[in-house]
C-alpha cells in the first residue's frame, strides 16, 4: 500500500487533504480564542472617559465594550447632545445598587449623529414619581449641544402587559414618543448618566447607582464545541485519504488476485 501511496495522484490527493486540515486547525485556534472568556478585576481605580462615537453608532446592533487595564478601567462615554425634558418618560421598576427599588426618568436627546434616549436619575418613592417627572418636564429644552456623561447599556425587551414603562426598550419608546421630524438614526442602547448635569438639582430626582458589569472568566460552550467540530474534520479529512487509498489498494489486490487465477 505504500508504494501505491507514493505515487503522484495519492500524493496530490494527501497534500489536498492536509491543506483542509490546516484550515480546518486553524478555524478550531479561532473558535478556542473565542471560548475562553475573560474575567474583569474588582480593582476598578479609575474610569477612562471617550466619546461615545468610539463605541457605538447609530442604527448599529448594540455591542458593550468595557476598556480595561491592569488597574481596572470602567468605560464612560461622552455625548455632546440636544436635551427635550419636556418629552421625558418614567421607567418603572428600576434598582439602585443598594437594592433601592423605584424608577428611572429618561430623557429623549438628539446628537449630531442620532437620536439617543438618556436615563437622568432615579427617583426612589414610587408615590412621587409623576410629581418629579413633571418638575423635569418643566424644565426647558436645550437646542445647543451640550456634553452628557455616562454608561453606555443595551436596550431592553419591551414589556407591552402594563400602561406605564416597566423596561427601557428603545424600540418602544422611539414608536411612542414624538422624536423631531427627521429621519435620524437611533441608537440602539440608552445613556445612563454619570456625570453631573442641570437634572441633578430636580427636587426628588436622585443620581444613578449601577453596579459594574462585570464578566467572570469561564468558558463559552458553544465556541468550544466548534472547535472540537473543526478539530474533527480536520482528522476526517486524513481519515477519508488513508480509506480511500485502502480501497483503491484492495481493488488493485483483488483486480492481481483474479488475474492469477
């Protein structure tokens, strides 16, 4: 069977195959880099500030970009944005991180970019929350842009069971409030303000307290089990090789077998 092995077509065929696992091994290094999750430290020192068209753009599927070093650094992002107060909207069922239980006020804005929706503050007794949201309608628009700072998150999952906002879905806050009249981009996460601004001094309305997202160093499932997939057809591909010159090489024995009877 060697000797059938060395010829030129097996040859040909043996280095085709060991082209296909060498792509194959190196789908299977990508997936296992995709695989191990890494942790962040609780050692979070400082935070680093950067404009927010650095980590997101309007219209884009939400993606949560957390810059670390080896100090620990929690991303805040920057947006120099056009303020409506007079358009907010009170978010039920929101947690401070103290476990303080209430609701968020959110603001629609405008960048020069797309439409952002920003949540402002917390308000903690559920008793005054129209009260408050009404201060914070009262206040004026700002037309000039000026800077926000904050927490870039995800949207939520609409909850449509209850006539008041008991999540922060963008999607269904961008269909029920009256945003400008053009046809502007949105982002598809919200603004969670860190920062000091005008809505810290509405009677009521206290800072948002967010605990840090955190990923805790693990294992993807998923990516690992395709790695094991490219890893096995890889062999395959050498496995199918080795079988088809073995039957090529019994066909050959029997075709000599026959030949001499």
């Amino acid at each position: 069977m060697l000797k059938l092995a060395l010829t030129p077509r097996w040859i040909a065929a043996l280095v085709g195959c060991l082209a296909l696992g060498v792509i194959f091994a190196a789908l299977a290094q990508w997936q296992v880099s995709r695989s191990i999750l890494p942790g962040s430290t609780d050692n979070y020192t400082k935070t680093v500030t950067t404009s927010i068209n650095k980590i997101a753009e309007p219209g884009q599927p939400f993606s949560f970009i957390e810059l670390e070093d080896e100090t620990g650094v929690l991303t805040e992002a920057v947006v120099f944005a056009r303020q409506e107060p007079s358009k907010a909207v009170l978010i039920e069922n929101r947690f401070q991180q103290n476990g303080y239980a209430g609701s968020w006020i959110v603001v629609p804005t405008q960048t020069r970019e797309g439409k952002l929706f920003v949540a402002v503050g917390f308000v903690p007794v559920t008793e005054k929350a129209d009260e408050v949201l009404a201060r914070v309608q009262a206040m004026p628009n700002v037309f000039n842009y000026s800077a926000l700072r904050g927490r870039y998150l995800p949207s939520e999952a609409p909850i449509s069971e209850s006539a008041s906002y008991q999540s922060l879905s963008v999607a269904q806050l961008v269909n029920d409030i009256r945003f400008g009249t053009k046809l502007t981009p949105v982002y598809t996460g919200f603004l969670a303000l860190t920062g000091n601004s005008q809505y810290g001094q509405v009677d009521g309305l206290e800072p948002l307290s967010i605990a840090i997202t955190k990923l805790d160093s693990g294992l993807n499932w998923l990516s690992a089990f395709y790695a094991i997939e490219w890893i096995f057809f890889a062999l395959f591909a050498l496995f199918m090789w080795w079988r088809l010159l073995a039957d090529a090489f019994r066909k050959e024995q029997e075709a000599l077998l026959e030949q001499d009877l």
